[in-house]
C-alpha cells in the first residue's frame, strides 16, 4: 500500500467550476500535511499547508482529518491558471522527510 | 521565499559517463539538503538525505555507490551519478532546508537527466 494514496484523475473542469481532490495517507504517525502544486516540467511549490481546523487561503480551502488519515483540498472559481498538477505530502520521522502522493491532475478548460 | 538553484538545467550524456548536479541554496545556510527523483507520471522519490558535513543518508533502493552525494558546505551539496545508464533518465530536484527557516523545504527548478 501507498504511504500517500491519491486519484490521479485527469479532471477536466470548465472555468468558475468548485473542484475537489481527496489524499488519504496510511501512517497515523504522519506529523505534518501539504498540498504542493507541480506545473509540467517544473519543481513542486507549496500550495499550502493542511491543518486539523481546516484553513482556507483565497479560493482554496484544506481539511484534515486525522482519524480517517484523510486530507482534501477544495478549489472554487477555478482559474485557467490553476492547471497543474496537485500533490498531497505528508512528512514522517526525526528528519521530517516529505512524503510524495502520486499528483492529482487538473485541467481547467476556458 | 528562499531561492535553491539547480545547475545544469538539462543534460544529455552517452551511456557511461558521469554527470554531477549542483544545488545551490542562495539566500540561506541549508543545514540538510534532499535528493529526490521524479520519473514520467509519477511522484518524486526521495533518494537521500544529505547534512552538511555528514555522510548522506540513502533510502531503500537507492545505491550510495551510483549516487554519489557530497554536502561540503551549507549553500552546496551535489549529485554524480556515476556510470549512467538509459534507465537513470529522469528528472532529478533537490530541495534544501533550514538556515532558521523551520521545516519548510524549498526546491530547486530541477535536472533534467537523459542518458542515450
């Protein structure tokens, strides 16, 4: 099993469309939670962090629900601009090394 | 946020020669550096983990003899990997952290690897 399971999609989505992605993790020690964004061919860049109280960040809010190991990131108004892909990382252990999921693909359509 | 640079950008290699990548963190001391590698539709790997004047910690699978890391200082750790094979074309992106800057990691633009 996947330390970091999530649907690769594609979702295509037209613009002003509310999108919702869903990563569930498989270790209860898992300590801290991302989303990162990944265009084609470029490095990963935070998105934003996920915490338990939920936080939200312009149009994309995060949830974390530590009992059901499971994190979600919601897009509303979706943008063209918001095509890429979308990853959920959580780290683990004394050297808190991020852990990848697989990246959910998104593509808005005009 | 911080800078970490990547050099070269993209390379092209015959089977068998060695390629060395530098990352680089700019504006900041990075106590630990990471490796990670990313192959077509797929997510990154962490291959290993690097302190400044430590040996690199490697994770399962990836081996320390082909990959060689050195993280001499606290703005420069680089990977050789040595003896290249088609099968090593991927895009390799090193991340640093530290420097007061918490847990944040910050990546750098990433290595494109071909091996003919």
């Amino acid at each position: 099993r996947k330390e970091v399971e999530q649907d690769p999609g594609p979702f295509n989505v037209p613009e002003g469309a509310t999108v919702a992605f869903n990563c569930t993790y498989s270790n209860s020690a898992s300590q801290s939670f991302f989303w990162y964004r990944q265009d084609c061919r470029k490095e990963p860049k935070l998105l934003m962090s996920v915490y338990s109280s939920g936080n939200e960040d312009g149009r994309f809010t995060a949830q974390l629900n530590r009992a059901s190991q499971y994190i979600s990131l919601l897009i509303r108004d979706s943008k063209l601009s918001d095509s890429a892909t979308y990853l959920c990382v959580v780290t683990l252990g004394s050297a808190r090394q991020l852990t990848f999921g697989s990246g959910t693909q998104l593509t808005v359509l005009p | 946020g911080a800078v970490v640079s990547q050099h070269p950008s993209r390379v092209i290699c015959k089977s068998g020669t060695s390629v060395k990548i530098e990352c680089r963190s700019l504006d900041f001391q990075a106590t630990t550096m990471f490796w990670y590698r990313q192959f077509p539709k797929q997510s990154l790997m962490l291959m290993a983990t690097s302190n400044e004047g430590s040996k690199a910690t490697y994770e399962q699978g990836v081996e320390k003899d082909k990959f060689l890391i050195n993280h001499a200082s606290l703005t420069l750790s680089t990977l050789t990997v040595t003896s290249a094979h088609p099968e090593d074309s991927s895009f390799y992106i090193c991340s640093a952290r530290g420097g007061g800057r918490g847990d944040t990691q910050y990546f750098g633009p990433g290595t494109r690897l071909t091996v003919l």
